[in-house]
C-alpha cells in the first residue's frame, strides 16, 4: 500500500495559458496575481509526475505546499512556514 494523498497546492511563475493549464488534468487552476496556482488531490507518485512535467515545461516553480486536511482547527503555535 503506496501512502495516502494529500490536498496539494503549487504555485508557478505567470498565467499559463489552455496549453499549458491541459498538461495538469488533475489540478484545479486560478490566477492569482502574476502567478497560476495548481490545486488538487494527489498521491506521491501523482506529485512527482506533476513536478516533472512543471520541470519538463521549463517553468518557474515557486511553491509546493501540502493543506491540512479539511475539518482540522489550527492549534495553539501551529505555523503556516515554507
């Protein structure tokens, strides 16, 4: 048994356009700012197909953040560091 997925979101440099959004089927999009963030529901194997196609692409990785998993409160001297 491989281990469990998680609720991902990442962030890359600029809009990418409908090309380049069809490379990610999995993920949800959004514009943020200059950037385009990637959110969606993936095991290990998952994520690291998506970080190799981002590098495949040659664009500009900013952030990879794991969310907590719905429903759980924050607890006293929890951080939300990079």
């Amino acid at each position: 048994m491989g281990p469990p997925s998680a609720r991902y979101t990442i962030r890359i440099s600029g809009h990418l356009g409908a090309t380049l959004l069809s490379a990610f089927p999995a993920m949800a999009w959004e514009w943020r700012g200059p950037e385009t963030v990637l959110t969606g529901v993936l095991d290990q194997p998952e994520l690291y197909g998506v970080l190799a196609e981002i590098e495949a692409l040659g664009l500009d990785l900013l952030e990879v953040r794991q969310l907590e998993p719905q429903g759980r409160s924050p607890e006293p001297g929890d951080t939300c560091s990079p």
